[in-house]
C-alpha cells in the first residue's frame, strides 16, 4: 500500500488529499494520502517519520526550500533551484532515503 502525504503549514485547507485520493483510486491503486500539519521547526523530524513507511511527500512553502539539508540526495535541478516540492523514500538507490525530486 503506498501511504503518501503533503506536509505543510497551515495545511487544513489543502485540496491535495482529495485530489490524490481520488487519483489512486481511478488508477487502482491501494494507498492513503493525508495532510499533515507540519511548522517549520518540525519538518527534520517529519521526515524521518517519512522514512519509517512512507511512500513520499509533497511540501508546501517554506518547506520546500527548508527540507533540502535533510534529504540525503536532491537532483540536480533541485539543488540548481534550491527547493523541492516532492521527497520520495526510495530503498534500494546508490543514495538510499529522502530523495528530493523537483515538480
């Protein structure tokens, strides 16, 4: 099952839960997307309860910009823009882990 979420502050009034529900959904594909509330000052500790089981994330504002030291690989175009927008939790890469990968 591929449990994903969007991290963000404030994050209630997010649409992404909905739409990417639905998207699973439509594809067939057995999953869970929430909202997590996530402050500034949570964000390394979010992550590393990514890492425990999660699929991967989307980040709102300033989060994008904020989680790059946290992740163990960032693209290239990521590291060139200096945000991401999605971190995937990827076993089995040269660099295991967070992945930032720009959207």
């Amino acid at each position: 099952m591929l449990r994903l979420a969007v991290l963000g502050h404030p994050i209630a009034h997010s649409l992404s839960p909905a739409m990417h529900r639905y998207a699973l959904g439509s594809l067939g594909l057995k999953g869970s997307y929430e909202a997590w509330e996530t402050p500034l000052e949570a964000l390394k500790d979010r992550l590393e309860e990514v890492r425990q089981g999660y699929r991967g994330v989307n980040l709102t504002i300033p989060l994008k910009e904020a989680a790059l030291p946290f992740l163990d690989w960032v693209s290239p175009k990521a590291q060139a823009i200096g945000a991401v927008n999605t971190v995937l939790s990827v076993e089995g890469l040269e660099e295991p882990g967070g992945v930032g990968v720009e959207a």
